[in-house]
C-alpha cells in the first residue's frame, strides 16, 4: 500500500513542484500517493492536478481543525506557508505551528519544513526586520522542540524575483539592488528545483533527519545576472549598485524595511548564513542531478520583461 505524503500549497510555486517532481519520480511515484492541499479546490490549478489522478483536499493553514484532517493518515508532509501574504510574522508562526501540531498529533513520519535562517540570530541582533526569514525561522525551533522527525528546506533566492525586480526602458532592462557587484547570490528556479530537492530528501528520509538543505543551483554575481540576461535577450542590461535607503523606498511603508532586510542578510550575511558556500555545496551533493541554470531559466522566459 503507497505511503501518503501531503503537499501543503499544492497549487503554488514550491508546493506545486513538489507535487510535479514527487508523481514523476521513477521510485517516489510508486512509493507515495500524493494528497495536495489548497484552500480552493474548486479552482483552475486544483482542477488540473484532479484531472491527473492527484487526490486534492480543501484546508487553511489558519483552520487548524482542517489541516488536522488533511494530514491524518499521512507519512510524510511537506509545508510551506506565504508570509507576503498576510505581510505577518504572527499569522505566519501560527500557521507553522498549526502545521506541526497536526504533523505530531498524525504521528508523521517525516515533515518537510521550507524554512529560512534565523536572521536575528546571525546578525547578532543588528538586522530586526527580516520578518520574512525570521517567522519561519521561528516555526523550525518550535518543530525541533516538538521532537518531530524534520527536514528544514531553505529556498535560495527564486529566479523568478529576479525577473521580477528587472525594469524595462526604451534601450534596456536594469536591476538595481543595494548589493556591490560582485555579490554573490544563491539561486534557485524554484517551480522546477524546489520539487527536485524535496525528492532528494524523500529519497534518503533517515540520513536527512534534523538536517538543513540550502537550496540553490550555486552562486551568481549581481553583474553575472545582468551580463546572463543580456547575452541571451539580446536586451543591453544593466546592473546599478544603490543604497539600501533608495531600495526600501521602492516598496509601500509597511513592507519597505522588511524587503530591504533581505537584501542586507543577502550582502552581509550571505542569506544563509556564515557557512552558506559550504553548505550549498553540500546540499548540490544531496540534490544528485544538475539543476535549472539561470541561463536555461531565463531562455525559457523570454521576453524577459514583457
């Protein structure tokens, strides 16, 4: 009989690519059923994944009675939660906490936690705002203290923010963030290599017990970025150094420090932290096969910016 594994966020970008990598995978596929969770079922996305044989269940990271139902029964979980959402660390940490309540009330074999480094704690106290990093930061303690059998998954910088963060005038495109140059930042295309690496962890479930995986395909300079860009539109690109005031002031009132908090943790600390090259490095390893590079990433999203 297959083993459940229960995708939280089914229908959105890292849920969405577990599930894809999880029901292809020659062995995880026979291995588990996939249950994906989404608060609409009725919705297109949710309709797709019904019409490929994928049992899709209705809950609310917020409703913990319904994420109790929806993980009853399963052996393994995989969940994430969406801090822009409700812009909160608060309803986040609930959210996370209502998660792992239900994992350990299900007797959950094994959680998968898409987390991120503990800012504060890195900084030694000097950045407070990376609420973002910090809220799911704060759920991994909170699993830990439970006793549950955990991975924690940290997603480097989506490939998609870039393209996102990438302004378009008559004769070019131009990034402009508050890192130097030469910056190194880890990336990841998230809708393909999130799924990829959580197949990877599935795959080898004792040995990944407890353990942190970076998830990035390596590290790229800011003005790699834009010289990758630029080769393969044909579009001049530009990469413009700029202060973190400047950077913040792109961004309504409420979010604006928290956006530029992230982008200083990328600059001073790495994003992930003092041992973040190492531990990429080691995570590729665990990966075991070549991930989306941002050249392929960005041939596949041409135009660039519409």
């Amino acid at each position: 009989m297959s083993k459940i594994l229960t995708v939280f966020g089914a229908t959105g970008t890292q849920g969405g690519s577990v599930v894809r990598a999880v029901s292809t995978h020659p062995q995880l596929a026979k291995e588990y059923k996939i249950r994906a969770v989404t608060r609409d079922v009725a919705k297109q996305a949710a309709q797709v994944l019904k019409k490929q044989g994928i049992e899709v269940v209705q809950a609310d990271l917020g409703d913990k009675a319904s994420v109790v139902k929806a993980i009853s029964g399963s052996n393994a979980v995989f969940g994430v939660t969406n801090f822009w959402e409700k812009a909160s660390a608060e309803v986040e940490i609930a959210q996370g906490k209502n998660l792992a309540d239900a994992s350990k009330e299900a007797g959950v074999q094994h959680l998968i936690w898409s987390s991120l480094p503990n800012v504060i704690e890195m900084s030694g106290g000097k950045l407070m705002d990376a609420r973002a990093f910090d809220s799911k930061a704060a759920v991994e303690e909170y699993i830990r203290t439970l006793g549950l059998p955990a991975t924690f998954y940290m997603s480097g910088l989506h490939m998609s923010s870039i393209r996102a963060s990438t302004r378009k005038t008559p004769d070019r495109y131009t990034i402009a963030w508050p890192l130097t140059p030469t910056t190194a930042v880890p990336i990841i295309d998230a809708e393909v290599d999130t799924g990829n690496f959580v197949a990877a962890i599935l795959s080898h479930p004792g040995a990944m017990l407890g353990k942190r995986i970076s998830g990035a395909n390596g590290w790229i300079t800011a003005e790699q970025i834009a010289a990758t860009i630029e080769e393969v539109s044909g579009v001049k690109t530009t990469f413009r150094e700029i202060s973190d005031e400047v950077f913040r002031g792109f961004f309504p009132p409420a979010m604006a420090s928290i956006r530029g908090a992230a982008l200083v943790n990328l600059r001073e600390y790495s994003y992930f932290g003092p041992d973040a090259h190492a531990d990429v490095a080691e995570s590729l390893k665990i990966l075991g096969q070549k991930p989306t590079s941002f050249t392929e990433y960005v041939e596949k999203n041409l135009p660039w910016v519409a």
